[in-house]
C-alpha cells in the first residue's frame, strides 16, 4: 500500500478538534432547563403573530444556504463551533438539520 501524502498528515491532528466540537453540540443540546420567567410568560401571552414570518419547515437548501452564507472567522453561536467547520460539513450538517426540523413539526419527510 503506498504511503498517504503528505497532506493528510495534518487532518490527523484534528480527530480532538472534531471530538471536542461533537462533544460541545451533546453539552449544548443536552442543557438543563432554566427557571420559568413570568415576565416572559406575560409578554408571549401579549404577542400577537406575525403573519409575515414563515412557520414551515424550511426546504432543505434553505439550510444549506444559511449555513454556506454564515461569515468565516466568527462562532456560529456560544457553542464555539466554527462557520468553516459548518461549511465543511454542509451537505450533512443541513441534512440532520433538515431532519431535525421535520421531526419538529411533526413532519416525517426530508
């Protein structure tokens, strides 16, 4: 078997990159729950909808889309998960994201 080439010797050291990363996403979906804010009981029995906003499942390039416009050298959100991460991983990233989404709304198709 023919030796890798070089270049590949440097994405063995992101294998405790990616595990760190796997594990951020468990720590942040799996959060406890926070106390109920009455304040905030109030003003979401206050608000009235906006029709304007769409509450279907977005289409799947619609999720492909949003993450591909996310801005480089930036974190997604307090998880610390990278946008270049994401846009590496787009094609499955939107497709659990997409699945997740359906799941949701109670809509089994993706």
């Amino acid at each position: 078997m023919a030796p890798l080439p070089a270049q590949t010797a440097a994405c063995a050291t992101h294998q405790p990159k990616l595990q760190n990363t796997g594990e951020s996403i468990t720590r942040t979906l799996n959060h406890s729950n926070v106390t109920p804010s009455a304040d905030l009981d109030d003003f979401a029995d206050s608000a009235t909808p906006d029709v304007t906003v769409s509450e279907d499942v977005p289409m799947l390039h619609e999720v492909t889309r949003a993450i591909r416009r996310l801005k480089n050298g930036r974190a997604a959100c307090a998880d610390g998960i990278i946008a270049e991460l994401l846009k590496g991983a787009a094609k499955p990233i939107s497709e659990a994201l997409h699945k997740d989404q359906c799941m949701v709304h109670g809509n089994s198709s993706s």
